[in-house]
C-alpha cells in the first residue's frame, strides 16, 4: 500500500504585483541559502539554492496579464515531500508579507511525481476525477473563465477510451490520452490544459499536475489542503483495482454532506491530523455536512451523520462517493 506521505510532489504559484526579484528574495528568506539572477527570454529566472541544496525558481508567467510584465512571477518548487509542507507554508506567508496580488486567473499547480503508476493506475485516477468532477470544480471555485481556457474539464471521448480498451500499460494509457497510436507529447501540448493534466506524465519530468486551484488569498492553510487533496487522489488511485466513470451529479443541498462522506472514506482525511484540511476543502460547498438533505420545518429530517467526535468518522461505506467498480 502506498501513502499519500510516502509522495513526492512540487509546487507551481503564481503571483503578481511584485517584482521577480522581490519575490525571489522572499523565498530566500524562508530556504535561505544564495541567490542570482539567470535571466534571459522567456521566463527571466531567478535562482535560490536552498541550504540543502535543492533549487527554487521564480520565472516570468505570460499568462498574468492582468499586471505589468515585470510583475509577473511564478514560483516554482524543487521536488518535495511530506516533512517539506512546512516550508511551503511558510514560504507563502512570506509572499503574503510582501504584498503579492492573487486574483481569480493566478494558478496554483500541484505536481505529484508519477513514478509509481502504471498505464493502469493513471487510467483510474482519471476516471476518478471525472467522475468527480463537479465536486471539485465547486470545492475550489474554478470559473467558468478558467474552465473554458486553462482548467478544462476532462474530455469525455478520451475517458470512453480508457473504458472501452481498459489501458494496462503507459504506452497504452498515453495512446489513449492523445487519440493516436504514435503520440509526441511536448511541454505545451493543447491537452495540459485540463483539471487533471496526464500530458506532463509522458514528459521526463514524470509527473500529474492538477491545475484546479488558485493561490486564494495566499492562505498558508488552503494551499496547503489544495496539495494534501492532491496527493490523497493519487494515493486512492494507486491502492485501488478499478474505478467508475460514471459521472457524480452535483446536488447543492447534499455537496458538502457529499464532498465530507468523499474526504473520509475515498480519500482517508479523517480524524484530528486532517481537521484543518476537510475545513478548508468543504469551505465553498453549500448543505451541511452532517446531513445528507437539510431539515426543514414539517418535514421528516434526512439522514444524519453522526458527529460525536473528530475520531468517529459517522459514515459508513455505502455513502462513500469515490468507490472502487464499474468500468
């Protein structure tokens, strides 16, 4: 069994208002360790080597045109794993400090390392997010703005593909991603712009980008829950024999009862340790997250979920919105 802690994962942020260099030395504040500039088209990179030796970087990011071209930066991560959530965090507050600009167009994107799936396992994460894919739209707010352009939903006719010829290997899986049989993936191939990006799996960075979240507000605790989500799909996935298609209807008066039953039973959120993440993941979602219908005035109550305790869950395996089956 593999767990979501035992993932690598990076980060991408994108912030504006603030010069590269400011930001690069933010960041250089919180890793420590010199800094210089490369410079140079495009991107116009700044470099921080931390003091363990791994590299940030803050590049120019084309698509913030909502600021001034020296006010566009994206910082970019090192490979990094569990103990590193920390650093992260405070490596936004210190952003926050300086004043950068999010807006509802900045992206924040989630790489988790893509070493141990096979052709398999990629094909049920991605039938799993599709068929979630309402919830986590709303959970995170994409617009419709970003959904049309940079965060598009999975497309129906590659997922019908992995139903119909259920991929086993990578070869097979990406023969499936591209609609081609000899496919020549590139950094800017058209189909990374998607929810679930599988284009930058078949690239040597080895990777799954999730690209539905923004930096919102640069709060330390929400990115942060926007990685822990990331990297407990990819666990569920990587555990898991099979995955539905099937679409989930999203209901308003049952998504946050629905998104919770998700975060605990699918994902394994539960319990004290992940208190402050299912907080932050359910914070957009209407209904109440102990009811499955709310209660109204002469009318039968719904089903209640027990809510007792942190450490009892009150959800039993029939309500899990993420099960195993199906094709």
């Amino acid at each position: 069994m593999i767990t979501m802690e035992q993932l690598a994962f990076g980060v991408e942020v994108e912030v504006g208002a603030q010069t590269r260099e400011a930001v690069a030395r933010a960041v250089q504040s919180v890793v420590a360790g010199p800094i210089r500039h490369v410079g140079g088209p495009p991107y116009d990179p700044w470099s921080i080597t931390a003091a363990d030796g791994r590299e940030w970087r803050v590049v120019a990011d084309s698509s913030l045109a909502a600021y001034p071209p020296d006010q566009r930066a994206e910082v970019v991560s090192p490979i990094l794993t569990w103990t590193d959530l920390p650093t992260v965090q405070a490596v936004v507050r210190a952003l926050r400090r300086i004043h950068c600009a999010v807006g509802p167009l900045n992206g924040l994107h989630v790489h988790v390392g893509a070493e141990s799936f096979t052709g398999k396992t990629l094909a049920i994460l991605a039938k799993q997010v599709y068929a979630n894919e309402e919830l986590i739209f709303h959970a995170f707010g994409v617009s419709d703005e970003r959904k049309a352009r940079y965060t598009r939903p999975l497309d129906p006719a590659f997922i019908a593909r992995l139903v119909r010829r259920k991929p086993v290997t990578r070869e097979a899986f990406f023969q499936c991603w591209y609609n081609a049989k000899h496919y020549q993936p590139t950094r800017y191939h058209p189909s990374r712009y998607v929810l679930l990006n599988l284009n930058s799996a078949a690239l040597p960075r080895n990777t799954i980008e999730f690209r539905a979240y923004t930096p919102e507000g640069l709060h330390a605790g929400k990115i942060k829950a926007a990685i822990v989500f990331s990297l407990a799909l990819c666990a569920r996935a990587l555990n898991s024999r099979a995955a539905s298609a099937k679409k989930k209807t999203y209901h308003p008066a049952s998504a946050k009862y629905d998104f919770r039953v998700a975060l605990i039973l699918a994902l394994q959120l539960s319990g004290p340790a992940h208190r402050h993440t299912r907080r932050h993941l359910m914070a957009r979602m209407p209904g109440d997250a102990a009811f499955k219908h709310t209660c109204r005035p002469g009318k039968s109550s719904g089903k209640q979920i027990e809510t007792t305790s942190e450490a009892d869950t009150g959800v039993r395996p029939g309500d899990d919105a993420m099960q195993e089956g199906g094709a």
